[in-house]
DNA sequence: CGGGAAGTTGATATAACTCAAGGTAGGTGG
DNA sequence: CCACCTACCTTGAGTTATATCAACTTCCCG
C-alpha cells in the first residue's frame, strides 16, 4: 500500500455526503492519504487493522477469480467508509478508481470501536444482501436501473456522476460492458435517462428506473 | 412471528456446530422457540430488536420481488446466528426450512452488545460479499460446487446433509430448479458426488469441488 | 399401497456472452 | 491550438449457457 500521505491538501469544497458521526471525528484529526487513479489502496491477504473514510474521489472493492473474472462487491463514494473485516487479514482489494483521497483510522489494540463499528457493519451488510437480488434474480436493465436508482439516492442528484468505467460497472452487476452499453442506449432510447457525456448521466424518468430496478 | 415456545424441548443430541461465545450464553439461559417447518421467524418491514441463534433445525434468509423472484441470502444451520439488522425494521424474511429451534436474545435497550454482534455482523459482510462472487462471475457447475464445499465446510463431514429443497438451492445460487437438478446429475456422472437420497449427498472427490468452487 | 409433492430429463427459446469492427472523446505533444 | 493517439465505448453478427415449457419418475408420508 503506497500512499502519499499529506495532511496538507486541501479538502474537496464539494463534498456532497455527510461527515461521519462526531464520535470518529473527535480527537487527533487524521491525515488524509492522496491514492492516484487506479492505485491499490489495500490487497486482498494484506493485514487489515483499519477502516478508512473516502474524503474525495471514489473506491471500488473487488475479489477476483483464479482466471481474472472480477467482481467489485461496492463502490464507495466521498463520505463513505469501508475497509473493516472480519479477521486479521484482508478477503477483498481496495483501489481508487480515480484521483481519491482518503482519512485512515487505525484500530488500536486497546481502544474498543466496536459500538462505532457495528453500525457501519450492519449497513455494508444490507447494501451486500441487496445486491445480491440483483445479481440472483434481475435481468440486465433491472440490474443497470437498480445501479442508477442506487447512484441517484446516494448523490442526491438528478444528474448523477459516475467516477467509474462501463467496466467497473458491468464487474459490479455481474454484466459484460457490451451489455452494460447496450442498456445504456436502450434506456437512453425510452427516454428514461440521458447521457451528457461517458461519466454523467441525467435521470429524467426516475419513477420508470425505480419501478425497473425491483 | 407465531412461535410455539418451550423451554422444555430437549436440546439436539448432535449439534454439530460450536456453541455461542462465552458471553453470549452468560446470564439466565434464554428458552428455546421452536418453528415448524415452513414458518415464519420474522417477516420484512417488522420491527426488529433481537438476534437469533440456531439450535436445531435450518433456516432461510431471503427477499422477495414484486413479482414473486425470490433470492435467498443466507442459509442458517445449527449452532449459527442471525437475524441482527441496521436500522429498527427488518430488510429480510427469516423462515424455518424445517423443524428448528431458535434460541432468541432480545437487545434490551440499556445493554450495549456492540463488542458480541460486531464479529457476528463481519463475518456475516465477508460470507455475503463472496456469495456476489459466486452470484456475479460463476457458472451453474461452479455455483453448486462453491455451495457444497461451504456446506461441507459448515458440516465437517464427508457426508452433507442438505435441509433444503432444490428450490432452495436455486433461490440461493440464482439458477432454476431445473438447472440445480442437471448440475447434480452431472457432478454424479463425474464421481465428484454420490446421491444417497434427495436431501443427503457424499462428496467422493472434494478437491475436484474446491477447485470447480473457485 | 396410493397420492401428491418434489425432482429429473428432454426439447426448445432466449437473454446475455463472445468476437469483431467502427466510433468517440479526452489528453498530449508538436 | 490543433491533430493525432490511445483508451474507452458502442454497435453488429453469431454463439451459448441457462431459462422455459412439458412430460415423466421417484420418493415420501399418510
């Protein structure tokens, strides 16, 4: 893990998440650790002992199989947390998806974060199930409506930037990018969306998405 | 939840799994609720405040489409925990596959359990994102062998016992009942596994599973 | 022993994958 | 600042794994 660590840059002015709770927050301020685009910010069997919030930029999580098939378990966005495991050692990898900075909080042996934690488990364990449905039961433009309905209701916008590639998004939703592009356009055709350029997407029928994507 | 209860029901002989941690069996020993099979534990949309842990008897976590698809997220075998969710509502359904006993630890508001339920809540994350690999990147003969080996893994023996229907199986590997049925069949042409009956299977070669699995 | 649910097997349909070619856009260097 | 270059994305044609539909079989359980 090679991260250059500054606690100089400055913070994204438009951070669109919350903070975390005042809790984390409290004492020493944590650094923030700048990860370049595609850069790993941990490995799956490296040793795990810290949870990390995203300041800006975006993270994917993945594991891959023996052959390269690879399936990203989430994405996380600026203000998002993710990085705690069961165990000692890492089951997943972690890298920025573009130009990320993160805060690293280390979990010292003595201190007991576990009533912090344990929510933040919780939620991760949710969004997990639920995207299992989708990967089981939806076909390709139930899995892509679900993808988008879920980008929506996290940035709280209409017009939805997406950091990561058709790529990541087809090893999200189980889907090969040609698929993933063919949804694109046939979304685009409905009039369901719009595509302002490869990254941002205008969501301009979310009732329809929405329906799609359960 | 319609549970008929009884703190008289005599524990199975043969749990095969370990019991809870110390400090979850400390205090007066919580009575057992037993559910027929096919009942309801909890339902999606109930309240929920309480944890679960699995004496006897299998069962099934699973989520609903509106139009009746059904993926199972987790299955719950004797000596397992469940049921501990974010938020005050359920986001699943929890059902009695057969004949279970369920011992179940209310979270009364004053105790903090965080330090318990936080490996519960991890392990649990790490289980469901390796099932979305299964679910994301894996053939039909690769999800079966990846379901066998975990349940061998959970049983300990040579020998797996599997309370679910085949139906169950499908729900949770995202394949028709149909496909399930071919896959076990082509695995028995093989000599990879040996059906003893319908709900019992004998893994013959169970490093061919593993490599399959992964 | 009979009946019904659960499972298996077969034939066909189809959604998504694969392979291949062309297009677009963003970044770099002249 | 423009033109090129390369990544990324889109579109098309053909293939394939799994779903669907249907008939048959087996296994329990009463």
């Amino acid at each position: 893990m090679q991260a250059y660590t500054s606690s100089r840059i400055s913070l994204s002015p438009h951070l669109a998440q919350p903070a975390l709770p005042a809790t984390l927050g409290s004492g020493p301020v944590q650094p923030i650790s700048f990860f370049p685009a595609g850069s790993e910010i941990y490995a799956q069997g490296e040793k795990a002992g810290a949870f990390y919030q995203v300041e800006f930029g975006a993270v994917r999580i993945y594991r891959l199989l023996a052959d390269g098939r690879r399936q990203i378990s989430a994405f996380h966005l600026a203000g998002e947390t993710f990085g705690f495991e069961a165990g000692a050692t890492h089951h997943f990898f972690a890298e920025a998806i573009n130009a990320t900075g993160v805060r690293v909080f280390r979990l010292n042996a003595g201190a007991d974060m576990s009533h912090q934690l344990l929510p933040l488990a919780l939620k991760g364990l949710t969004r997990a199930q639920e995207h299992l449905l989708v990967l089981g039961r939806q076909n390709a433009i139930e899995r892509v409506a679900a993808f988008l309905v879920d980008m929506v209701e996290r940035q709280g916008l209409r017009q939805v930037e997406l950091p990561m590639s058709r790529m990541d998004i087809g090893d999200y939703l189980g889907l090969t990018i040609e698929t993933v592009s063919r949804v694109f356009t046939r979304l685009k055709d409905k009039g369901v969306i719009r595509l302002l350029n490869l990254r941002s997407v205008e969501i301009l029928k979310q009732d329809v998405l929405q329906t799609m994507g359960e």
